[in-house]
C-alpha cells in the first residue's frame, strides 16, 4: 500500500513537471522576445539621437535664395547669416542638375546648391606632360584652362583675363622665375589666388620653393602627383575663400 502511493506521488509529479515545461519555456521565450525587442528600442533611440546632433541647422528659404545666387556669382562666397566661410561637399547628380552639399564654417548651417559656375584657370609650367595632365583633369570637370609655358607669358595672359585660380610649378616656370612672377601679380591684383605646385620634394640651397611661395602669397601649396580629386577640390575651396 505504502509503495504504490509513493508511486502515485512520483507519476503527479512527473504529469506536473511535463504540465509546467512548456510554460517555463513560452515564459522564458517571452522574456527573451522583450529583451531582444527592449535593445532595438535602445538602438533606434541612439541612431536617432547620434541623427539629430549630426543634422545641421537648415537655411531659411530666403537664405537659401541669396546663397544659391552668391555662388552663381564670381568672387567669394560668405555666409548670408554669419558671414563665415563654407566647406563644400562633393558635386553629385540630383535630377538634371549638379548640385553640392555646402556648410558654414561658423553657424554649421548647410544648404544645397547647384554647382558653382565653371572657373578661369591659368596653368604655368615650362613641360608639356604636366600642362596636359592638369587641363584634361580640370576640363573634365567643366573648367576653362588657359596653358603658358612661361610665367611672363602668364602674367601678360592674366592682365588681359584675371583667372579665377592660378597654377604654377615653382620649379618650372619658365624664363621669368615664380618668386618674381607671384611678386609682380600681387603688386598688380592684390586678390590673385595662386597654388604653387613642385613635381619632387628634393631641392637645393636649404630652401622648399614652395614654402617661398606661400611666403609670397600663395593660397596654397601641393607636392605632385595628385589625384582628380584632390585637385578639383582644391579649385573649390581656393575660389570660395574669402
């Protein structure tokens, strides 16, 4: 008698045991289905969040208006709001227009803009291999290029048409020197902008030509070879600044 109720007992408890696992394990899969759908909530949150502090201040529509027809315009462009500079995103393709990205410097206000008009560029280098590369890369990106094997030549071509951006190899400027033809362009047009360019880092003397020049009054520097790219921004960012 005694062993067949302790037998009754263990069959209870095992039809209850069975009777309670699918519950435990439904309970332990709902828990986890709330963990797993709790960490995509947290997870969106800070994807919006990180969205929300990465997204810049839009202009006004009148703003935007007076930005658009500053960069249609030759010369610097400025902020319609704080007066500061911009940094310019890459030109791509929206509909049948070309626009960029653009950003101010100082209230991080970002508008888009249909590309900038295309830009007068004088290029002087004394080799034809160079003077070619640079057209065909600049003219690809819709630029007019004016070529002078000479930086006499060159500052004659760029008192009867100023250029937007002047290029010149300060190891190959011609029969004119590039300190004496930077000298003579800034006495002239005080606005000239000009990147200076050397094809190899060795030089003589102790001196980098190009660091004279930028003592001269060049915009900016490069050490050759650069890319399409490199080089296309530089064109923007050189005509936009102030």
């Amino acid at each position: 008698m005694l062993r067949r109720s302790s037998d009754n007992r263990r069959r209870r408890e095992r039809r209850s045991a069975a009777l309670q696992r699918p519950s435990e394990r439904r309970a332990s899969d709902r828990r986890a289905a709330d963990r797993r759908q709790l960490d995509r909530r947290v997870v969106s949150a800070r994807r919006h969040g990180r969205r929300r502090r990465e997204t810049p201040t839009p202009y006004t529509v009148e703003e935007v208006t007076e930005l658009r027809a500053r960069f249609a315009a030759p010369g610097p462009v400025s902020c319609p709001a704080c007066g500061s500079g911009f940094t310019l995103g890459p030109a791509r393709r929206r509909g049948a227009e070309i626009a960029r990205r653009v950003m101010c410097c100082g209230c991080s206000r970002a508008a888009v803009v249909p590309n900038s008009r295309p830009a007068r560029i004088l290029v002087i280098d004394q080799h034809d291999g160079v003077r070619d590369t640079l057209q065909a890369l600049l003219t690809s990106a819709g630029h007019e290029v004016i070529e002078a094997a000479d930086a006499g030549v060159a500052l004659q071509a760029y008192q009867a048409a100023p250029a937007d951006v002047v290029f010149i190899n300060v190891l190959a400027s011609g029969r004119m020197e590039a300190p004496e033809f930077m000298r003579r362009l800034r006495r002239a047009f005080p606005d000239a902008r000009v990147v200076a360019i050397a094809g190899r880092p060795s030089y003589t003397g102790g001196v980098d030509p190009l660091a004279v020049a930028q003592g001269l009054g060049a915009v900016r520097t490069i050490r050759m070879p650069i890319s399409r790219e490199q080089l296309l921004q530089t064109v923007e960012e050189v005509r936009s600044a102030g």
